[in-house]
C-alpha cells in the first residue's frame, strides 16, 4: 500500500506534494547540516557556506538559460551543473550532495511540475544530488590543467542523473503520460519511452557541462578557481 500510495496520482498532487517535498527537504538539509556540525566537532566553515552560496546561485541563474526541444520539461540549460560540481569536486561528497539538494529543491520551487511523490524524488532529489558523486574524483591525482579526473566525474554525475530521471519517467508513462508523439515501436514500452525522452537532452547538458568544464582547465581557470576554494584562512 505504502508504495502504491507513492505511485497514486491524483489532481492535486503537485501542491500538495510542493509544499509537503520542501517542508521535508528543508527539514533533510537541517538535519544533513547538524551532522555535518557534530561530525567535525568545529564551527561551521564561513568560507565555505559562501562559496556554496555563490555556486548555487551561479547554477540557478544559468538553469534559467534553457532550451527545452521537447514538452514538459527536459531542458538543455547553459551548463547549469558547472558551478555546483565545481563545487562538490572542491568540498568532496556530502557537500556536495547538499548544494545538490538544495539546487533541485530551487528548480522545483522555481517550476513545479510533478506526477507523484516519486517522481519528486527521483526528478529533483535523487537527480540533482547526484553532484555529489564529483567529490569523490576531487581526491584522484590530478596533473596542472589535466582534465581526466574532472570529465570522469562529470560523466559518472550526469549518468546517475539519466538514471533517476529514467526511472521518473517510466512512472510518468505508467500513469499514462504520453508527453512527445514517438513513434509506435517507443510508445509500447515505458523503458524505450523514457529512455528515449531522456536522450532528448540530458546527453546535450552532459556534453556541454564537460566542454565547459574542459575548456576551464585547459586555460587554468579551474586550478585558480580551485586553489581559491581551498586556500585556508591565516593560522588555520
């Protein structure tokens, strides 16, 4: 019943689920913050909440900048996830699954558009949170102006994204969405459907994040940005 009801559509879904998903996310963060707190046993770091403010607002603002090829959402944004996987390749991984978080919850407050309480958590949740996963190739050697490690990165992100907004959309279909006019063989199953749908655009966000993020270390760019990030207070 429990997983059902997570499936359950119903006409007033999306507001109550919005304000419900950003009391409950609002809530995570919280709790995601006070064990972060506890854990390090020190003040929060002032430098970095900064720095989190600016590349959250810096992804926003670019996700604003969008072209959706198709309807109902699937927008190919002007590299949108960049500054916040800057970030998560700076900070490591629950940092940044929480700018992550807090990026999908501003897209969603921004254009709330959802199905059920699943497709909330695979779309805005699960989807965006996957930045965090960046952090972990933050910790790979890494030659000056080398790109391996942040395209590995960026590509293991962006694949963990196709994968939660695959799994949203055979949802979306199994309530009988039918959104974009494919053709026969793609409209039989809700995994060809979806998976189809997602090739749309998250491939051409993907793409353009990695020139983006290329082109940065090619020109030195993302070593000042991240020798800036790191850099410790005086007596620190």
């Amino acid at each position: 019943m429990f997983l059902y009801s997570l499936l359950e559509v119903s006409e007033q879904t999306t507001n109550v689920v919005k304000w419900i998903s950003v009391a409950g996310v609002v809530l995570l963060l919280g709790v995601i913050a006070l064990i972060g707190f506890l854990k390090n046993g020190k003040r929060l770091d002032s430098k970095k909440i900064a720095f989190a403010g600016i590349c959250v607002s810096m992804s926003f603002t670019l996700a604003i900048l969008k072209v959706s090829p198709i309807q109902y959402g699937g927008s190919i944004t002007l590299a949108s996830f960049v500054p916040i996987l800057i970030f998560a390749y700076v900070y490591g991984l629950a940092d940044g699954l929480l700018v992550g978080l807090i990026h999908g919850l501003l897209n969603f407050i921004e254009d709330p558009y959802i199905l059920t309480p699943a497709t909330f958590l695979f779309d805005y949740l699960l989807a965006f949170a996957s930045v965090g996963v960046m952090g972990l190739f933050g910790k790979m050697q890494r030659k000056e102006r080398g790109v391996l490690p942040v395209v590995l990165g960026c590509v293991c992100v962006f694949s963990l994204r196709f994968l939660s907004h695959l799994f949203s959309g055979m949802i979306f279909f199994s309530q009988d969405q039918v959104w974009v006019s494919f053709p026969a063989w793609a409209t039989g199953n809700a995994f060809i459907y979806s998976f189809i749908y997602q090739c749309i655009y998250v491939p051409a966000d993907a793409i353009l994040a990695t020139a983006v993020l290329i082109a940065l270390c090619k020109t030195g760019v993302f070593d000042r940005l991240v020798s800036l990030m790191r850099a410790k207070k005086n007596g620190q």
